[in-house]
C-alpha cells in the first residue's frame, strides 16, 4: 500500500515490513501470531490497519509503533477496509461483514453478506460504498449501512481480489485466470481472461486509468481503460486507444480523429465543447472544429472531475477546484475551511453560469454557494444547512441570476428546491419524495427525476413559491415499467433525457417540447404566444404551468385566464379582488398573500402606510394576537380588532380566554357603525391616495 514514499509489505511470518520506494526494509514489526493476511494505510498515510491469522485486527502509527487492538476473534480476517472519514473499519468475519467505529461508544454494525468465506472488501471514500467478493464466487456491492445495492451472478472460480478505483465510478474483481471492469453500481463494463492464474491483488493508478494485478503464476499484469463513450446532440465521441479519441457525427457519419500527446484520463461532452484531461495539459475543443484544440498545461495530472457549464467549465484535481472558460483562462479558484478537494464527486458539485453549489463531505448537512466568476462565497458567506445529509446538489441552468435555483436530495430521498443563498435563510420547499436521481434541462429551468420508479419532470418547480397547489398538475409522470432495476439519469439535452438501467444498458426518453417553449414564452414577457401555446397543446400541466409563471410575473389577467382553464374557479376570483384594490400596495400585498408570503404582504402594507389593510389581512388569516398587536402599536383600531375578534367567538359558541383580549376589551367600546364608517374612510383614503399618485405619475412635464 501506498504511503508517501514507502509502502507496507505483510508477510506470513507474523510481521509487517516498511518498504522505501527503493526497495530498502526500514523496519520490520511482529504483529500477529500467524500470517498478516493485510494491511492498508487510511487516505492520508498516517496510520496502518493489519488483520491476521489470529483474528486480530491493530491499529499502527506510520513508524510503526501499535496504537490499539481494534478488534479480536476466532476466526482469520481475511481483509480490511478504512471508511471514508478514517473513522470507521471494515473486516471480514467468515460469512460476515463488520463496519467498527474507532469510537468505542459508536454502535457496530454487522451482516451475513456470503454463503461463502468472504476473501476481499473494499470501501470508496467518494461515493462510499461497499463491494465485497468470496468463495460463493459472487461479488456485492453495499451501502454503508449494510443494504445490498448489487449481487453478481456466480462466477466459475472464488473472487480472489476487488478494489475500487480511485474517483469511485468503476471497480475491477480479479478469480482465476478472468480480470472483470465494472460500474459502481454493480454491473459489468468489460470481462478480461489473461492465462495468469488467481489474480490475487489490484492496484489502480491514481489517475484512475491504468490497473495492476498480482497473479498466481508470479506474474504482474496491466490494464487500460478504453472504450469510453460520450454523447451529445448529435456528437458520439469514443476513446479508442489510451491517446486517441473518435468522434463520430451521427447527422453525416462524418468522423474526426483526435490525437493526444499523453494518455487520457477525464473527458466530458456538453454545451458545444469536448474536455479533455491528460496526465499533463487540457484540451478544449469546440463542436463546431474539431482540428485546433485550445490547449494549457495542468499543475497537477490527477484530474478527478470536470463539471461543464454554458460558459466555462470546473476542473477538480487532489489540490482544488479552478474555473475556466472555454478560452482557457482560469476565473476563480473557490475555497471554503475544511474542503477536501480529493473527495468530490459528481453528486457533490453543480455549475451554471454565475453561480457553483458544494456540498461539505466533512459535513454533508452543508451547502456551499459561490460566485463563478469571483470565487467568493455568496452573501455574507453562510452555506445553506438542511436538516439532514445531502446526496445530490443541482442549480439550475438559465435565468437571471437572482432567480437562481438548486435541487437537492437528502438521505431521506426526498427533493427540496430553494433559492441560491445571497445573505438571507432562504425558504426551502419539498417537492418530491422518493426521488432516487435528478437533472436540470441545459435549456431551461426543467427538472427530471426517477420519482418512486417513475420517470417525472417537474415541468415549472418553482411554482412551490407561487402557489404550492400547482405543483402536482404541472407534472410529467411516464410509469417506471419502461425501465429496467434502478435506472440511473446520465444527462437531459433539449427534449431528449438519456437514462443507465441496472443492468447498463442505455434508454432514451422524449419530454414534450412545449414546456421549454412556455419557458421561453413567460421570460420574455410573451403572454400572447403562450397563450396560443397552451390552447393549441391542450394540456391541463402546461396551463398549471402558465398559471404559475404569470402569477410569478405579476401577470394577472393570464394568470386568471389559465387558472379558469384548470377549473380553480376560487382563485380566478381572488385574483379579480386583487384587481379591483384600491391602490399598487395593496395589490403587490395580495399577491404575495397569494404565495403564502404573509410577512412580506403585511411588510409590504405597512411601508406604505396603510395600517388598516394589514390589521385586516391578520384579520382574515385568524392572526388575532398579530392584529391586535399592530392595532395597539399604531394606536388604531383597536375596537376594529376588538369586533371581529367577538362576532368570531360568538360564531363558535366560545368566550373570549386570551389575556390581552380581555384587558383591551375592558376599555374600548365596540360600534359597528362607527367602524364601518371608519373601513370606509380608510378605502376612500387609499383611493384618493392612488389617484393622486397616478395622476402625478401623468402630469406632463413644462417646457
């Protein structure tokens, strides 16, 4: 195992030796009594776990001196794994798994896993999951509490050996005389059958393309990853040869060959450009030519992760994350205390334009927000925190950026949405349970997911804002028998949505183009064109939709035409008694009233001075206490309060038991003509007030 510049090499005798890069022992320790069947170091070398023959399982500081004996059992442990935070172990038990906290206080936790001796395990800090490989000849792979996520068919021969790449995407199992690639979730990419008996270890390369075996015949064997595929619109691109790519254009079977000075370790495919990373310089290539890339050299050769957005692109190395633009300049180099560079993953990041979401794996409660062109964290650099773990983060793609978006999953499967952090707790809104995968449109802000095994698309998400019963019409379901175990979204490009089933097949999926085109429609204010759009479709989610966006814009006489085509006859009429108010204030009030937004309504009011018309809408809502409390703050209509408060009681058959309400009531008389008259004044005065706005607003200007 790999340690700076020394590596451990256990032997059957007992001991474990410290082995320079130059081959020299530099210390040799007795560990067990018996063989030391392994030995791995944590992620970042500063401890060794061994496991024995004994059934011991030690903990040692990187000279070598024993820290503690973690564990004790009559059976051999045949191997070990560190958890992702080095916080927790992972050893075999015959045809058990056990996951050990280094927290004496911390529950273990233990399952059957094999009908066989369990031989191998290992575990992935990025994604963190599990796979483990035995003399049942199987292999499986596991979440960290034990679930099984995959179970291979059986194999001729027992699973001598398994290992997990290092950015956690593939894993390889080796068995006599056969080296199998396969995804992490399970299935098998490639099936190899080298004449090299028991492969008996692996090792990845740190870039994560090249692996090594050690055989039963004494030899060494290597492997590449090639015959990767990547697509886009019209584009399938193919990595040939470890220097060499393809690129196919399915339109006119024109084909363009791309060649590299060193092996390729990343590339991705989106919004017209080709990424790629070798161990030494990028390449940014455009759709539109393929035969002069823009080229830069790379600090670091470990390229982990490119996330693409419209203008520019992220690169993830061990070091950090830097932005670039397609020009290949470096914008900004985000960073936030803690952050570990070498641990992020797919999941765990999202781009767009102005803005790059990250979810701390020290804390995964947290979501960080930062500006891409700047680098600097939004607002007064609070990250959002859920109430649980995140296991993926998405913004969304368009739009301005103040309207800016992020979807997340939590450990719970459930989907919120929320605005982008700029200084305040924004309001965080559920919009879907059960969600197992996610992906914004490239095009507009359209979300798609695999809700409870069907395919959905939230067609206008955030309409959970505007009016939170619009949510289930405006909503696309296809049901999940089209699809095979556990399909998996890989990427959603105009009307297309390209899925991963469980067993890896590809599965393309059409979403009807009308509610990009609404989209489009709504943000440049056409309210006529979609209109047409939506009688012409005839579809009631795509009205849900207008419904939504209009009353979003404040454009009320659509909005009420699309929520009469729904049949929400009770909204079409609140939206006419917003109409008909007396002045702009009272209007924008209840329209925010409309939302939900009670606080900004009455905020709204009370800036403007019209303290009746707030009293009155607490009045409404039954905030009784909230409109007492501003009736006595702004010396006003308090018998206003005082009288509605008592015509309510009386209508339940209650009396009155709250404190203030009866200290109040003790010395105010309440006339329902003189508070009529009162309201009525009130009305006249915010008329009269409007009208002079207006008519001030009009008055044209002396030359």
């Amino acid at each position: 195992m790999q340690q700076a510049d020394s590596f451990v090499l256990t032997s059957s005798d007992g001991k474990f030796h410290l082995v320079s890069k130059n081959g020299l022992i530099e210390k040799s320790v007795d560990a067990h009594n018996g063989a030391v069947l392994a030995g791995r170091w944590n992620y970042d070398g500063s401890a060794l776990i061994t496991a024995g023959e004994d059934g011991q399982i030690k903990i040692w500081s990187k000279s070598g001196m024993l820290r503690s004996t973690l564990a004790s059992q009559g059976s051999p442990v045949y191997s070990v794994a560190w958890g992702p935070d080095a916080d927790r172990i992972l050893y075999t038990s015959r045809r058990h798994l056990i996951i050990k906290p280094l927290q004496p206080s911390v529950k273990v936790i233990q399952w059957k896993a094999h009908d066989g001796l369990i031989l191998k395990v290992d575990w992935n800090a990025i994604n963190d999951l599990i796979i483990s490989g035995g003399e049942d000849c199987k292999y499986k792979v596991w979440d960290s509490f034990g679930r099984v996520l995959y179970t291979s068919a059986p194999h001729d021969y027992p699973l001598t050996s398994l290992y997990w790449a290092p950015d956690g995407e593939v894993f390889a199992v080796g068995s006599f005389n056969m080296l199998r690639l396969c995804d992490k979730t399970g299935w098998s990419y490639a099936l190899e059958k080298p004449n090299t008996g028991s492969v008996f270890n692996l090792a990845w390369s740190a870039d994560g393309t090249q692996l090594a075996g050690s055989c039963g015949n004494g030899h060494v064997i290597f492997a590449h990853i090639v015959e990767q595929h990547w697509e886009w619109k019209n584009f399938v691109i193919t990595l040939t040869k470890r220097k060499t790519m393809q690129v196919l254009n399915v339109i006119n079977e024109a084909v363009d060959v791309l060649e590299f000075r060193d092996r390729v370790i990343k590339a991705s495919l989106a919004f017209g450009h080709l990424v790629v990373a070798t161990s030494l310089q990028c390449y940014v290539y455009s759709s539109r030519n393929w035969n002069t890339p823009l080229i830069f050299d790379l600090k670091e050769g470990t390229i982990s992760l490119i996330v693409q957005a419209e203008k520019h692109f992220l690169l993830v190395d061990g070091a950090g994350l830097y932005i670039f633009s397609y020009e290949g300049r470096l914008i900004c180099s985000p960073k936030f205390p803690g952050m570990r560079a070498d641990i992020l993953n797919a999941q765990g990041i999202s781009l767009n334009n102005d803005t790059i979401a990250l979810r701390d794996k020290s804390d995964e409660k947290v979501i960080y927000f930062f500006d891409a062109l700047t680098g600097k964290a939004f607002g007064d650099g609070k990250p959002l925190t859920h109430n649980m773990a995140v296991v993926d983060v998405g913004l969304d793609q368009c739009g301005p950026r103040n309207e800016r978006k992020v979807a997340f999953i939590d450990k719970n499967r459930d989907l919120y949405l929320t605005s982008v952090n700029h200084g305040q707790q924004p309001k965080v809104c559920k919009i879907g349970s059960m969600v197992h995968c996610m992906q914004w449109n490239d095009s507009a802000n359209i979300l798609c997911g695999i809700q409870d095994n069907q395919f959905t698309v939230w067609y206008y998400p955030s309409v959970v804002f505007v009016d939170k019963e619009l949510l289930p019409l405006s909503l696309y379901v296809k049901g999940g028998s089209e699809f095979a175990r556990a399909p998996h979204i890989l990427s959603y490009v105009g009307t297309k949505v390209t899925l991963r089933q469980g067993d890896g097949s590809l599965v393309y999926n059409t979403v009807p183009p009308y509610p990009a085109l609404l989209h489009e429609y709504s943000s440049s204010a056409r309210w006529e064109d979609a209109l047409h759009l939506c009688r012409f479709a005839k579809d009631q989610a795509l009205w849900a939709c207008l419904a939504g966006m209009a009353m979003a814009s404040k454009e009320l006489t659509t909005s009420e035409m699309a929520y009469a085509a729904i049949g929400e006859l009770p909204r079409v009429q609140y939206i006419r008694f917003i109409k008909e108010q007396a002045s702009k204030e009272s209007c924008l009030a209840h329209m925010l009233l409309f939302g939900g937004q009670v606080a900004e309504a009455e905020a709204v009011l009370l800036q403007a001075g019209l303290v009746y018309q707030a009293i009155q809408v607490n009045i409404d809502l039954f905030n009784w206490e909230r409109a007492l409390e501003l009736a006595v703050k702004h010396k006003t209509h308090v018998d206003t309060v005082l009288a509605f408060r008592e015509k309510f009681l009386q209508k339940f058959g209650r009396k009155e038991s709250n404190k203030s309400f009866l200290q109040y009531a003790e010395g105010v008389d309440v006339d329902w003509e003189k508070i009529q008259v009162k309201i009525e004044m009130e009305i006249s005065k915010e008329r009269e007030k409007a009208a002079n706005v207006s008519h001030r607003g009009s008055t044209p200007s002396r030359r």
